[in-house]
C-alpha cells in the first residue's frame, strides 16, 4: 500500500509549497503535480496519478477542490477510485475512505451532490412549465420573420441565389434553405400588401 499525492495551483502565481509540504509530512511516496484551472478536464497530473494508483493505494490531496472540478466530478473520480480499489484521502477535510466514517462522510457528500442535481432539474422543469403558461417558448427567437420570408421569395423570383438572398436579408443560406423549403412562393406572394 502506498500513499499517493496530487497537488494542482491554478495559476503559475500561486506556489504548490504548502501542499507538497503537507502530503510529503502525512507519508506520500510519490507526488503528482498540475497547474491548471479546477474547471479543465485536461490534467496531465492528474491523469498520471489516478493511471499509477494501484489496488490498496492511497490517493492523498491537501483539500478537496484540488482533486474535482465540482462536487459530481469529485464523486466521480473517487467513486471510480474506489472501484479499482484505490482509496481517497483529503487532509483538510480530514476524508479518509479507507475508514467507515470516511465512507460515511463521502456517501453524505454523494447524497447532496445528488440532491443538488435533483433540485436544479425541478427548478428548470417549473420554470420552463411556468414560461409556457404564460405563452412563452424556450430556446432563442426565429431568424426568419414572415417579412424577411417574403422579401426572400421576392428576390428569389428575380434571379438572385439562395447565398445572394441570405447576404441581402441577413440570415445564414441553411436558414434561408430551410424556411424556403417549408412555403410555396405564392403563399408568401399571396399574404403581401
């Protein structure tokens, strides 16, 4: 059984002295290091560590917001750490997986990072419910109104190209081609004053 540790700074201003320091005194064999932003999912140290910890290692970090990006990507990594069993370690926080209260203590964690999620998907259902009822649609406002459909077929019986008519009217060829499919010229013609 080893102890393994990662340490991560966000910026090349912050120094990882104080985290080296703290999983060098707990017994770390063996130190992986990043400097990269919490919210990148590319950690090259981080990936090193979790491909090198063995079954019976101990994943050590200072504190838990140097291991996950959020609290469901922490769950994640050290619920796949568990699975090859590998456990987790944050001094901070004093979290030990390999101990029932650690367990207990990351199962409570998993429980609100899961009620967390269930909360924000009941706040967006009511809110897009509550939008509907009053007559509003989700999602971002049509690019092609009825007048620029009819200026379109108007400039299209005169000759110009699809493109042409996209640049006059202002509206990508793939909208254009898509609206103009959907009606008849002489609908449009026909509803023209």
């Amino acid at each position: 059984m080893a102890a393994i540790g990662y340490a991560r700074v966000s910026t090349t201003d912050q120094d990882l002295a104080l985290q080296l320091d703290a999983l060098a005194k707990v017994g770390c064999a063996r130190i992986f290091e990043d400097t990269a932003s919490g919210a990148k999912a590319e950690r090259p140290g981080l990936a090193a560590a979790l491909s090198f910890a063995r079954e019976g290692d101990i994943l050590t970090v200072w504190k838990l917001d140097r291991l996950g990006r959020s609290l469901p990507h922490l769950i994640e990594t050290v619920s796949a750490l568990k699975a090859r069993g590998v456990g987790f370690r944050s001094l901070t926080e004093s979290i030990d997986t390999t101990t029932p209260g650690g367990r207990l203590v990351f199962h409570i964690f998993g429980a609100l990072g899961q009620f967390e999620r269930d909360l924000i998907r009941e706040r967006t259902r009511a809110g897009l419910e509550a939008a509907a009822a009053r007559g509003r649609q989700g999602g971002r406002k049509p690019v092609m109104t009825d007048e620029k459909l009819r200026r379109a077929h108007t400039l299209r019986a005169q000759g110009l190209t699809v493109r042409e008519v996209a640049a006059r009217i202002k509206v990508g060829k793939t909208a254009l081609y898509a609206a103009l499919a959907q009606t008849a010229p002489e609908a449009a013609v026909a509803g023209s004053p």
